[in-house]
C-alpha cells in the first residue's frame, strides 16, 4: 500500500487494533470522489454557467440540465437513487431527540467534535485554504444550518434543505480537492489527498457517534430508538456528500469504531490543529452575536474550559489550551440538563417554551444568507483571493 508518509506510524499501531479497518481508512487517503470530482472538473472552466447548472441540478435533476457537461449530469442521476435502508419515517424520533436537546448537541459539537475532527491531517486543508482561518464565524454558521436541516422532518428527502445542502457540501469538497491537489503547498506524498474519503468518512462518524457520546457526557439522555434514528440521519447525509460504501457505517458501534481506528491513523496534531482549534473556539463568542469584548472573552473562558473537560487534559494541552480547573464543570452542566428535563416533564407550557427558544437560538447561530443557498463554487485555493463560500 502506498501510505503517506505522514500516516505510517499511525497504520502500524491502527493495524496492530483492526488491520482491516485501518488498511481500508488508509486506501481512502489516496482517494477523492471520483464522481463529484469529474463532474467539478468537467464544469470547472465554465464560470459563467457552472453555478447555474448547480443549482438547476440540485432543485431538479439531470433532466433539466440537459446542456450541461455529462459528467455532471451523471453525478445527478447518480445520486437520485434511495438506498433501500433509508427510511424517512426512521428518521424522526432522531430528529425530535435532536431538536429537544439542541442546545446540549450544540455545546458539544463546538467545544468538542469539530474540535477532535481538526486534530487530523484535515487540518491542513482548511489552514491552506484559509476558509476556517480567515471566515471561521461563517464556516461555523455553515456547519450549524447543516446540523438544523438534516435533523428537520423530511429533511433528508428529495427536495429537503439537508438534502441540498448534503449535495452542495459534496460539490464543495470536490472543488476544493481540485484546486489543492494543484497548489503548491499541498504535499500529497506525506497527507495524501486533499479532503480524501478517509477524511470525509471520519468526519461523518464523527457528527454522528461522536456528537452522541460527547453529548451524552453533558447530560443528554436518548433512548435506543431515538439513537438509532439519530444515526440513521447521519448515514443518509454521509451517503449523500460522498462517503464511499466501504467506509460507511451502518451502526453507532460502527461508526465509532471508524473514529477509533481513523485516529490511531492520524498523526499527532500540529500547528494546523493547534490554531484552528483555537480559532474555533474564539469564532464561537461571535457566531452567538456577543459584541462586548469582555463578555466574548468570558464565554471564550468557558467553552475552553467544558471542552478542556470532554476532550481530556492530554488533548488540551497538545492543542495549546490555557489551564483551567475542570473540576465539576461536566458534573454541573449534566445535573442542569437533568432539572431541565425534569421542568419540563412537570410542565408542557415550559417544554414548549424551552423547545421554541431552543430552536431560535440554532436558527440565530446558523448561516441564513437572504439570497439562499450559495452553489457557487469557489475559484481560488486561497480564500481571501476568492469571494464568499
């Protein structure tokens, strides 16, 4: 196998864990989408018209796109299809636990999951890049819309914003893939390629399993039937933004299993992590539109110190966090979910009140652009040299 050399220790200790599984995350390091990634290429020189075709194809198929290239055209019969194991009406007690408890999968998404996925060779590619870098307020607004569609009823179906959005991330990736593998920065013999499958795969078992359990060490409480359809959601939108058969889980286990041995994978995190790890967290005051710099600087303190607690001491210091006593901090945050829970068992009127509020705090963090959904795709590798994605 020809392993990047930036991954070889790793595989060995993840081969020693589960050769299969390891050896199949690191076949995908040298692997893009091949389908999304003809039909980027085949439009790529065609700005005039790509963005059109785009949003034509995403609204309604390859049959109205009938003078667009036919690489891209088959991308969208490609992804028409249904997978028999996808269930709309699975997916909704997932999507009611999600909604319920947005506030606690929020918190955990930003102060640990998205935070774990950067400590991959991912990293490289958004430091080059500079979309989490330079617009990290946006591109976390981005993630968090992904998170409210997917989880909103019917929408993962056909003409349902998380299904749009799955597609766009898809072609997005593609995108950057492209023009990375030609940049000069990008060292494919040590990371492998840009925004491989691996990567992909990871960061869906990441958003799913991952978010589970980290959200479960803040107090969040779901049944079997709701994490299976929580999972379902996950599987569905991974399937949708490309991950390959190979590397898509079909169950919590599973997926955790992937991030698991994904990690052993990876090497330690560097620099790239280190600053955007940290970035993220300083983002995070501003997405939640707090102005005053003292009062961002508080919150900052303390989403350093619930992520500190979730992710470890040993992970925190390696990404450069300021100390912080954790003590009682996840102990605090669960007996407050407990009691809010408990609220609003006893009283409807507060579980309505909780979940409307709840819902508009998501929406008030989210990337809601009056002109809808962007399928521009961007133009240069650098961000600042491009316009907004």
């Amino acid at each position: 196998m020809d392993v990047p050399s930036d991954y070889r220790d790793g595989y060995e200790k993840a081969r020693g864990v589960a050769p299969g599984l390891a050896d199949r995350y690191l076949t995908h390091t040298r692997i893009g989408d091949p389908l999304a990634d003809a039909a980027v290429a085949s439009i790529a020189e065609d700005g005039g018209n790509s963005q059109a075709w785009i949003r034509r194809g995403i609204e309604g198929g390859a049959g109205v796109i009938g003078d667009a290239p036919s690489e891209l055209r088959r991308f969208f019969d490609a992804i028409e299809p249904v997978p028999s194991w996808f269930d709309p009406a699975a997916t909704i007690p997932g999507c009611r636990a999600f909604h319920r408890n947005s506030e606690m999968f929020l918190g955990a998404f930003v102060a640990a999951v998205l935070i774990e996925g950067f400590t991959t060779l991912i990293a490289k590619s958004f430091a080059i890049t500079g979309r989490m870098v330079d617009r990290g307020t946006r591109r976390l607004k981005q993630n968090n819309r992904h998170l409210v569609e997917i989880f909103m009823p019917g929408g993962l179906e056909r003409h349902g914003e998380g299904w749009k959005l799955s597609v766009r991330v898809r072609l997005m990736h593609a995108s950057v893939r492209r023009l990375l593998s030609r940049a000069p920065e990008w060292d494919e013999s040590a990371w492998g390629t840009p925004v491989s499958a691996a990567h992909v795969a990871f960061a869906t078992a990441a958003f799913s399993a991952l978010l589970l359990k980290r959200a479960a060490t803040l107090g969040v409480a779901l049944s079997d039937e709701e994490r299976r359809s929580f999972m379902l959601v996950w599987r569905y939108a991974g399937h949708l933004m490309g991950v390959p058969e190979t590397l898509l889980f079909s169950s919590e286990a599973e997926a955790l299993r992937l991030h698991e041995i994904g990690a052993l994978c990876e090497p330690p995190p560097d620099i790239e992590s280190i600053m955007l790890a940290n970035g993220l967290i300083n983002a995070a005051p501003l997405v939640a539109g707090i102005d005053d710099p003292g009062a961002r600087r508080k919150l900052a303190r303390k989403i350093y110190r619930i992520s500190r607690a979730i992710i470890g001491d040993e992970m925190a210091d390696r990404l450069h966090y300021p100390s912080a006593n954790t003590f009682g901090t996840l102990a605090v945050l669960r007996w407050t979910n407990r009691l809010d829970r408990l609220g609003r068992r006893l009283v409807p009127a507060l579980d309505r009140w909780r979940r409307a509020g709840q819902f508009g705090t998501m929406l008030g963090v989210s990337l809601y652009d009056a002109d809808g959904l962007s399928y521009r795709l961007p133009e240069h590798v650098h961000a600042e040299k491009d316009g907004q994605s």
